[in-house]
C-alpha cells in the first residue's frame, strides 16, 4: 500500500479512537503483518496484530463445519478491557481494543461505519 493510503488508514482509525471508550485499534492483515495502529504505547504492536490474527484464523477453522455461517466478529473479554476483531476483507482484520463498561451498540455502530470508510479507502 502507498503513503497516502496508509496515512487515510492511520486518520480513520484515529477517528475512532477518538470515539471516546475504545482505547486503541489497528489494521492487521490475515498473516498478523500490521497495517496501520492507534495503540497505547506500552502495547507491542507487531505482538498485538499477531494475537488478534492468529485468534480470528482459528475461531475461523473452528467452526469452518457450520458451512452456512460467516463469522461477523470475535469479541474476547479480559479482567479489564475487551479485545473485537472485525474482517474488513479476505485479508484484513480490523482489532479494537476497548473498555469493559461500555455500550457495545454504539461502539459495533462506530466500527461499521469505520469498516466502510476503510473498504473505500483501501478500494482507491
């Protein structure tokens, strides 16, 4: 990808950081190679877009049997925050890191409109 597609990928994922309850987010490809973050900074990155990719491929191959269904997101809960993993595309995942006590309706909003913002961008 080019500069100027990365840099509107860095500014959509700001722009949902700034949301307000989600604490950080970034783009991973399906190999766990990251694209673009907005991750605190005591997160490592390169670990952050491993995890998150290696845990969507195998809740994929995991319910791979119920042929008639396609996975929409994984959302895993911790002690302090959760962790959604959305599929932009057959290579991308979308990963937000958010607080526990929020209105997951109005985040799973803010993703989807982000998820279309970044489909377009990546389409240009």
């Amino acid at each position: 990808m080019n500069n100027l597609i990365i840099n509107n990928l860095t500014k959509e994922l700001e722009r949902l950081v700034n949301f307000g309850e989600i604490t950080g987010t970034a783009l991973v490809n399906r190999n766990g190679l990251l694209i673009s973050s907005r991750l605190p900074r005591d997160i490592d990155e390169r670990k952050f877009g491993a995890l998150a990719a290696t845990m969507f491929g195998a809740i994929e191959t995991a319910t791979s049997n119920l042929k008639e269904n396609q996975i929409m997101n994984l959302t895993v809960e911790y002690q302090d925050y959760q962790l959604i993993v959305v599929e932009i595309d057959d290579k991308t995942v979308l990963v937000s890191l958010i607080d526990n006590d929020i209105n997951l309706g109005l985040i799973f909003i803010e993703i989807e409109e982000s998820i279309k913002n970044i489909r377009r961008i990546i389409k240009k």
